[in-house]
C-alpha cells in the first residue's frame, strides 16, 4: 500500500526522490512527474510526515510505553502531533476532490482513527489529571490573557516548551498560569477532533468527566433535592440550616461554580457554538433547576414571622446575582432555568408581603392587659421595634418587594408623622415602616392607660418611646422614616419626661420655700417645711423604689433635673434652720448629700431605701 503512496522510503530526503534508484517492481506504480501537481506532492509528504509522527503514538503499538502523554512532557511534541493530524485532514480532503485511489483514502482513514483515539485517551488524561487546576474558581478567575497567552501554534514560546504538565509547577512564575495551560492544551484537541470530524467522541468525554465534577462540588456545598412536602414537615430549628447551607452554595454556585463551567466551556469548545451550548447545557442545567428550586418550596411552605428574614435572605441572593445568572444561562436550551430563577424570586417576595401583613395583624390584635410594674419597656415594644430594625437592612429587597403593593389604611398618615428622605419610589417602603411605628404607639398610648398612678403612666411612655426613638435613630430606620419624625418625637420624649417630673415630685418641690421665702421664714414655719419635705421626699421614694428608667443617658437626665429642682432650695432651708433643731432627728432627717444619694439610687428597679428608718444613720454620718 505504501508503495501505491510513496515514492520513496520513509528515510529518503523529499529532495532526493527524484534521484533514488527505480526497482522494476515498483515502476509501475510510479506517477510520472509531468502528471503530478506541486500540491499533490507536498500533500503526499505530509502525510508521509504524518505516518511518522502518529504512528509513534499509536496505542496499539508494541513500542507504546502506557506512561507516555503527549501533553505531560515536552509540549512541542503535542504540537508537533496536532499539526501532522491537521496535515492529514488536509491530505485527505485533496484525495478526495481529486479522486485518488481508494487505497489512499483507506491508508489515511487508518492513521486519522489513530489519532483520534490517541486524541481522546489525552483529552481525557487531562480532564480528569488536572481537575486542581481547573476548579471552578480557578477558571473563572483567570486572567482575560489566558486567551492569548497560551498558543498551539508554531509561534508558541519557549517558556511554554518548558511547562510540565504532570505537576503544577511553571517555570516562568506567574506569567501563564497552570489552569490556563490546560485549557490551551484541552482547547487545541478540541479543535483538532472536530475539525477532523470527531466531535462527538471529543464532547462525551467532556460531558462525563465535567458533570461528575459538578455534581460533586454541589453535594460537598450541601445542596440537597427536597420535595415542597418534605419542607412542610420540617421544623424550623431543621429547615433554617438548610436555607443558610443554600445561601451559602449559591453564591458559590453562581459566582464559581457555574461560571467557571461556562467559560470552560465556550473556551475549549470556541469553535462550535453548538457544541458550547449543548455540553454546557447537558453539564449544568439539571442541578441548577434543582439548586433554584429550593427557594420556592421554602417560599410555598408554612409560613411564620420568624421565617422573615431568611425569605429575605434567598430574595436578596438572588436579585443580587441576577445579572450573572442571566448571563451564564443565557443560552436558549437554559430558558427552564432562568424560569425556574424567576419563578423562585416571586415566589419569595409573594412570601414576603404575606409575612408583613401577617405582622401588622398581630400587632392590631395585641392587646395590652397587666401594666409592666417597673413602668419600663414593654415586651411588645422590645420585640416590635427589634424586627423593623432587622426589616429595615432589607430596605433594598423590600423597596423592589412593596413597589407595587401600596398602603392600604382607613384613614391616612398625617403629613407631619412622616417626611422622606430618599427618593419618590422610597416612598412605600417608608409609608409601610411608618405606619407600623404608628401602630406600636398607639398601643404604647394604650398600654400608658392601665397604670392608676398618673406619674408612673407618664414614665412608661417615656421608657417605651425612648426605647423607639433611639432604635429608629441608630437604625437605617432613620432613613426611612427621616429626620423629622425624629426630632419631633424626641421632643415628645422630653414633653412626656417633664410631665412625669411634675406629677411625680411636685409634692416634693412645693414643699419647700421659695427664694424670697427661706430668709424670713418663722422657726414653726421651717419646722414645718422640714416635716412636709420629709413627708413627701419618703413617700415619692418609697413609691417609685421599684420603677425603672431603662436608658442610662435618660436616667441620668432626668436625675440631674430632679437635683436641680429640689437641692438648691433644700440646701438653702437646711443650712439656715439645721442649728435650731439640733438634737431634733425626727425634723431634720436630710443632708443635702443624702438626698443625692437617695435620687441616685432611684429608677433601677432595685428598690432604693426611702424611709425614715433607713435614711437617720446616713443623716448621722453626714452631720
């Protein structure tokens, strides 16, 4: 059969041919040289040249050691390879358009089947040698110069020649990365097997070893396949786990994962358009339709307020991703998925509103029966206030989730309960969070209506509207609600302080003289100033011993305020009377130091001393 080919022997110089010595035998199967083209004769010695180079990779070959790899070793080799196998895909392209023998035809379909199967035995050492290098985020975190640094061609540097592949050391440091070496590598057989035809060979290979790769970073991300039914079952101590195991994994999967099978993808297989899609579609897309749809039961599943937040959390990933995710499925055959991505997003924000009326229906139906003893902050305001402050760092997600759901009230917001600060399509969300607040005060207001004691009334709506004041304040809630709903319940605040203030210690201040009193004050007079005072003082403290105020700079506030009402005028009538009544301990019970003592020891809940009793050593010590 050669000698049908050939014209000389495989040692023979193309530029001695013409000169080697006839043998009869081979005289009649010598063309003449007048019959032959110079084309012809050029493909007849590359494929000569290709015979030489593929069969000394043959597979089949006794001489082939199992060890060898064209692309372990020294990479000019596998160059060399590839171009003989393009040469010979040129060769029998011209055999055929000229009608060659069919010997021919049948010698190089032999040697091209070789090739082939020493093409895929490599495209398959290096899928499966190399998955370190090609991870995920390796891939999708290479450099944009992996398209052009690493070539296949005849121009490829020196540097490259260097490279071993069957470790993961480069000798020319950071300049081409290992991963990018690969994909070159993958990317030149690809080329080369489809160019010959053998496409399909190439792409199973890629599908099996690529999909196992997926499936198993995804099971060690702990994505699991749950049914809407088995979610319903679970309580949320087990399903709120799960959804922080998805939280997690999506991002990995969206931002690595999958993104680094599509840049894989298109680059190894940039020749084929169709093949790109179909090997990435076969690879990725069942277990993204599973990994998307897993927000969507969680979102159909019983639904609660505590499950808020992590429905936010989905809402978010996804929104945020959405520009990647519509980007690496953006091939037809994975509409399904970004259906399925869709269809999850809505879902969570229909969970979302369903959730937040869920909320404010338990608010309108809280009822407030037992005073809180302390007049402190009420449970429901502690709890109420804690989840808008966690709702409001979803401000985004929720500004897109209630755009279209706008506040539904009898009768509407005062314009001056509100002003906002951001933009018009802020204006929902702001109106929503208002009137949630405004619907905690007027339970405040409620709850206020329970105590008997008027002073001890005035308290809890101090405690309790400083307490949402200052969460609004040190929240993005200030944002939202803005600053003149702040400052004009701060002022309330104050009003509501000063009101507690005069029911509380009136008594105690009235009892004393006044300035223009105290110097000419009869010694009965002062005798009964000092009784009244002692009266008053011991009932206030004994009666507010158990009250609390809760915020440390408002207790102090309001202490410094009472000092200021009642010392000076207690330490004028005291340091012009104490003489006459010396010896007298029922009349003058008080220095002025212990009266600060007694006001520094109120509003803790801890039950301050206020009686008489108590307060006579203290007296005794100071005098």
């Amino acid at each position: 059969m050669r000698g049908l080919l050939f014209t000389s022997s495989k040692t023979s110089s193309p530029s001695h041919s013409h000169s080697s010595t006839h043998s009869p035998a081979r005289t009649p199967v010598t063309t003449p040289s007048h019959h032959r083209t110079f084309s012809a004769s050029l493909q007849e010695e590359d494929l000569l040249y290709a015979e030489q180079v593929i069969t000394r990779w043959d597979l089949d070959s006794p001489f082939y050691s199992k060890l060898d790899y064209l692309f372990t070793g020294d990479r000019r080799q596998a160059r060399e390879f590839i171009k003989s196998v393009n040469n010979l895909q040129s060769a029998m392209r011209l055999f055929v358009s000229e009608s060659a023998s069919s010997e021919k035809i049948i010698h190089a379909q032999k040697l091209m089947q070789v090739a082939m199967k020493r093409l895929e035995k490599e495209f398959y050492q290096m899928l499966s040698a190399n998955r370190d290098v090609l991870d995920s985020e390796s891939v999708s975190n290479r450099s944009s110069r992996a398209r052009s640094s690493v070539s296949d061609d005849d121009n490829a540097s020196e540097e490259d020649d260097r490279v071993s592949m069957s470790g993961t050391t480069v000798s020319d440091g950071d300049r081409v990365s290992v991963s990018e070496i690969v994909m070159a590598d993958l990317k030149s057989i690809a080329d080369c097997m489809i160019g010959s035809g053998y496409g399909k060979e190439c792409v199973k290979i890629y599908k099996i070893l690529r999909k196992s790769i997926v499936d198993e970073t995804l099971y060690n991300l702990g994505v699991e396949k749950y049914s809407l039914n088995q979610l319903n079952k679970m309580d949320w101590e087990v399903l709120e786990p799960k959804i922080k195991t998805w939280l997690y994994a999506e991002k990995i999967a969206v931002k690595s994962l999958f993104l680094g099978e599509r840049i894989l993808c298109d680059y190894v297989f940039s020749s084929s358009e169709k093949i790109r899609e179909s090997c990435f579609s076969e690879i990725c897309k069942e277990r993204a339709i599973a990994l998307f749809e897993f927000p969507e039961f969680v979102a159909k599943s019983k639904k609660s307020m505590d499950r808020m937040f992590r429905t936010l959390d989905m809402y978010s990933a996804i929104s945020d991703q959405w520009s990647e995710i519509e980007m690496i499925f953006s091939f037809e055959s994975m509409a399904a998925v970004r259906t399925q991505v869709v269809a999850s997003y809505v879902k969570l924000g229909d969970a979302v509103r369903t959730m937040l009326t869920d909320f404010e229906a338990a608010m309108q139906k809280e009822i407030l029966k037992t005073p809180v003893v302390s007049g402190g902050i009420h449970p429901l305001t502690r709890y109420v206030m804690n989840y808008l402050v966690f709702l409001s760092d979803y401000s985004e997600a929720l500004s897109d989730i209630l755009a279209d759901w706008p506040l539904e009230v009898h009768s509407p917001l005062p314009e001056s309960y509100i002003s906002y600060t951001n933009s018009e399509e802020s204006s929902s969300i702001s109106s929503r969070f208002a009137w949630l607040v405004l619907v905690l005060l007027c339970k405040i207001d409620a709850g206020a209506e329970l105590y008997k004691d008027v002073a001890q009334s005035y308290l809890f709506l101090v405690n309790n509207l400083n307490y949402v004041v200052s969460k609004v304040s040190n929240s993005n809630l200030r944002l939202l609600i803005g600053e003149d709903w702040l400052v004009k319940h701060e002022q309330k605040v104050k009003q509501y302080a000063g009101n507690y203030e005069r029911m509380a210690w009136s008594k105690v201040v009235t009892s004393l003289p006044t300035n223009t009193t105290v110097e000419n004050l009869p010694i009965e007079s002062a005798r009964d100033c000092f009784r009244r005072f002692n009266l008053e003082f011991n009932d206030a403290c004994r009666k507010q011993s158990t009250w609390i105020i809760s915020d440390s700079k408002l207790r102090d506030d309001i202490k410094i305020s009472l000092s200021k009402r009642i010392l000076p005028a207690y330490r004028r009538l005291y340091e012009g009377y104490r003489g006459c009544f010396q010896g007298v301990e029922s009349v003058v019970k008080y220095a002025p130091d212990d009266l600060g003592n007694y006001l520094s020891n109120l509003f803790h809940g801890t039950g301050a001393p206020g009686s008489a009793h108590s307060s006579s050593s203290t007296l005794s010590r100071s005098r």
